[in-house]
C-alpha cells in the first residue's frame, strides 16, 4: 500500500493505474462504516484509494477541528488489511493557499438543515471534494447515506460541474443495538450513549408508523415522545431532492434528525 502525502505524489501515483478507480474520502479514524464503503469501492473497482483529511474548511468555529479524533497508524493497517491501493493524507498546507478560488454551496439546498444550524459548512465539504475529486480523478466515489444532504450536495456539484465520475451511494451502517456508526460516538459516555439510542429507535418507529399514515404531523409526534436528548435541532422530512414535504411520499422520503446529546451532536436518518 502506497501512502500519499501531497497532491503532487498523489497525481503521480493516479497516472499510472489501469482500470477503474474507487475513491473512498475521509477524515480518519475509520470504523465498519468506512470499511463499508472500502469493501463495495474493491468489488466495483480495478484500484481503490482511501484520502484521510481533517479538512480544516468545514469546521465551523468552536467545533471541534482540533480534539476531532486522529489515529492515522491504526487507519494506515486497516487500509491495509483491507487491500486499499493507496492511502492519500494531505496537510491543509498543500490543499489550501491564502487566497483561494472559492466553490459555494447552492444558496438555498445548502443553507437548509445542516447548512442552516452550520453555516458555510457546506461550502468547505464542496471545496475539499472538488479538490479531491480533480486530484484523484477517480471513476466513482462512495459516500454513505447517513450524512444525506452532504450526499445530495456532492451529486449536484458533479452534476453541475460535468465530472465524469459516479457517486456510489452505500448504505448507513449500525451498531448492533442501532446506533449510527460515526467517528464522534467516541465522545459520548456509557450514560449518553444509551441515551443516544432514541435517535434510531424514533427513527425505526417512524418508518414502522408510515406504513400506515402519510401523515408527518402524527409520526412526529410520536418521534419526540421516544427522543431522550439534550437539545433537538431538527426532525425534517424531506424528498430525494432535498424538498420539504408535507406527506409521506412513499420510495421518496428521509426523515432526518439532529440533535445533542451532552456534548455531541449527532445526525442520523431513514430514508423510506
């Protein structure tokens, strides 16, 4: 396994594969979830290359940039256990100048939701992906389903931008009691932990209640009755393509959460 440090080598090494590229970009301390989207990027691809990033750009102030979890060696041996080509690990000092060439989320998709409760997230996520994507050039990427408007925003830039590259989206991957695998869960204690357990369990119950009512209002009411957290920012219900809804549209809905609990904000959805 190759490992990359700079754009530069990272396009050298790029130039010379054969076949398909799978491109799995994330921010490091791996778990099943990003194994999840390692494992389907080997089946469909000739090559596969994992980018590990803290990327500095879609954190907002006072998030945590600084404390968010970095364990590089243990990444590097699961890559390699998990037959990953090449393993791409930049510094914010080779992917960013002083006066950089903006790309901006869209104004109101991207300021919705997430883009509402963290402004200009979105934008630093499309930039580092932009930069990633022209760096890499792969054949498709993967990115899973639980950070869904991330999701949708990544398909409209390659839409908008006429890449030539397919994004592959993967499934969210659970704990065996259902709780959404993430880097962050390494926040939460024993007692927050349990807590955050509502999250999928309203989840669950709300994909159970609209097999028999379309009705939001209703399903919403009973989410917040099996919600235990310290702060709801948002349940929304949306479509495919991000619009508010104000029903149930069956194979065209995501229900989404998110929420603090202690300290750690967590998101999750069910897409129905």
């Amino acid at each position: 396994m190759e490992i990359l440090n700079s754009p530069q080598e990272a396009s050298e090494f790029r130039k010379n594969l054969k076949g398909s590229v799978g491109f799995v970009p994330t921010m490091g301390a791996l778990h099943e979830g990003h194994l999840s989207l390692i494992k389907k990027a080997k089946e469909q691809n000739d090559h596969v290359i994992v980018s590990i990033f803290v990327n500095p750009t879609q954190f907002l102030p006072g998030e945590d940039f600084e404390k968010y979890p970095r364990r590089l060696e243990a990444d590097f041996n699961i890559c390699r256990r998990a037959g990953v080509d090449a393993v791409f690990t930049p510094t914010p000092e080779n992917m960013y100048t002083e006066d950089e060439i903006l790309v901006k989320a869209p104004k109101i998709k991207g300021y919705i939701l997430e883009g509402f409760f963290r402004p200009g997230h979105f934008d630093g996520v499309l930039q580092v992906v932009n930069k990633l994507f022209n760096i890499i050039r792969p054949t498709r990427a993967y990115f899973g389903k639980k950070d869904a408007q991330q999701l949708y925003l990544i398909k409209q830039m390659v839409k908008n931008f006429f890449f030539d590259i397919e994004i592959v989206e993967c499934e969210t991957q659970r704990e065996k009691d259902g709780l959404a695998l993430s880097s962050r869960n390494v926040y939460l204690s024993a007692e927050e932990r349990k807590r955050a357990l509502s999250i999928s369990k309203a989840l669950k119950r709300a994909a159970k209640l609209s097999t028999k009512t379309e009705d939001i209002e209703e399903i919403k009411k009973e989410m917040l009755e099996i919600l235990d957290v310290d702060e709801l920012q948002y349940i929304a219900f949306v479509d495919r393509d991000f619009n508010y809804i104000d029903k149930i549209r069956h194979g065209n809905t995501i229900i989404l959460i998110a929420a603090y609990v202690g300290n750690t904000r967590l998101i999750d959805n069910i897409w129905i």
